[in-house]
C-alpha cells in the first residue's frame, strides 16, 4: 500500500461550500492510517486559505462543522496544505494574510513531482 498521498484541488470554492468538506475528510482519514498527505490548492480552492474564508461557510445545512474545522482536523493529523503562488496573486491573497495550517507556497512543478513518483498517490478534486 502506497505511504503517501497528495491531493489536489481545483474545482472546489468558497462559493460551493457542500462540496468543500469531503477532501478535509478524506485526508484527515488517511493521515489517521499513517499516510503522510499533502494537499495543493489552486485557482479558486486558494481562496479556502485565507484567514476567516472557510471559517464562515459549511459543507452542510446543519452547520455542526464549518470547512475550517474540517481543514483543522487534517492539519491536526498532520496534513499539509500548499497555496498556489500565481492562484494568490489573481485573488489578490497575501501570504501574510494565509491560515497558520497553510505550509507554504507550492506551483505546479512542486504537484506534477508528487504525481509522477511511485511512492504517491493522487486524487484531484
């Protein structure tokens, strides 16, 4: 079984929020099996980044969990999350103004190495 997991999302955003609590779940469920996972964020999926964005919308009706929390359970579990530099500049998000689970600033080099090795898996969202 492959140890290592990244996950890219790109079709998710703050405006679709009931589709934003499943990647969070996903790798919060696999780093608790001892998967070391990664998550990129690109184009609008940035914006979930950025202090008070996810804090503020729900996957759900019954708004027991905000995204946030989600994001906070996998990155508890030791989930890393990676910003798009050029996704940043075109919302206009400022590295200083980034959640502190944010690990860094990753392009798509940074992705495409994680794909391409034997060692990860992927899943896009």
């Amino acid at each position: 079984m492959a140890e290592k997991l990244v996950m890219m999302l790109l079709t998710i955003s703050p405006d679709q929020p009931h589709l934003c609590g499943t990647p969070f779940f996903q790798a919060a469920s696999a780093a608790a099996m001892d998967v070391e996972v990664e998550i990129f964020f690109a184009s609008a999926a940035t914006r979930l980044l950025a202090k008070g964005a996810a804090e503020t919308i729900y996957p759900s009706e019954n708004r027991q969990k905000s995204v946030y929390g989600f994001m906070k359970d996998a990155a508890d579990l030791g989930v890393k999350f990676f910003a798009c530099g050029g996704a940043l500049d075109a919302y206009a998000i400022k590295p200083d103004s980034l959640i502190p689970e944010c690990a860094g600033i990753a392009g798509g080099a940074a992705y495409i190495s994680r794909v391409m090795d034997d060692e990860w898996r992927s899943i896009s969202y």
